[in-house]
C-alpha cells in the first residue's frame, strides 16, 4: 500500500491566516490522516524601513520562521480531500521549498492540488 507524506512550509505571508490547530486536529478526524503542525519562530527577525525582515541567506531551510504542516495518510482520496482542504483554508505554500520533507508520493499529490488552488 502507498503512503503519502507531505510536509508544507508556510513562511511569514503565506498563509492567508494564522493557522489554528485545532482546524488541523477536525479534518484529521474528518479524513482519517495524521496531522501535525509546528512553529518555528526565528529571533533574528528586526526591523527595516518599516519592515519586519529576518536575514535567511546562512540560514537552513529548516530554521527560518515557519509554520510547518506535515500530513500522513495511505488512502489517495482521503490525502487528497485533506491537502484541498488545507489549501481553501490557508492557500497554497508559496516557495519552491515548501513541500521540503514529503516523500515522493507526498509531494507530487500535494504539489498536483496547488494549481488550482492558486500555488506554483
């Protein structure tokens, strides 16, 4: 059976809210899948010419501040259902680094829902 992990990265601006855990807990009972959800907050963040920028050029992808959703399933339509769900919700993660940590099945389902959701 096929497993589809996909992680989603939404740096500061991508998403068109604050993602809400509790949002992310209702469709992984809705849609049988494992979520998980974490903020990286980066100190670095100051401020220039009235805005706020944080230096990413030395930085890992996975140490710039983030809001990371991964997502876990081994049913096609249920992963499916749930990355359009995520993407109605929040939009699409928009760097080319966003899907950074999903295996191959993940990332090409997920990356597969973002055109019509206004991604990449």
């Amino acid at each position: 059976m096929l497993e589809y992990l996909a992680t989603l990265r939404y740096y500061p601006g991508d998403s068109w809210g604050k993602i809400q855990e509790r949002f992310l807990r209702s469709l992984a009972r809705k849609y049988g899948v494992q979520i998980s959800y974490e903020e990286i907050e980066n100190p670095g963040w100051k401020e220039k010419e009235n805005l706020w920028m944080e230096n990413t050029l030395d930085k890992r992808v996975e140490d710039i501040s983030q809001e990371v959703i991964t997502v876990y399933g081994d049913r096609k339509e249920k992963f499916s259902a749930c990355f359009r769900a995520i993407y109605e919700r929040y939009r699409c993660p928009r760097t080319p680094y966003s899907l950074l940590g999903s295996n191959a099945a993940g990332q090409k389902m997920a990356q597969g829902l973002m055109n019509p959701h206004g991604g990449w």
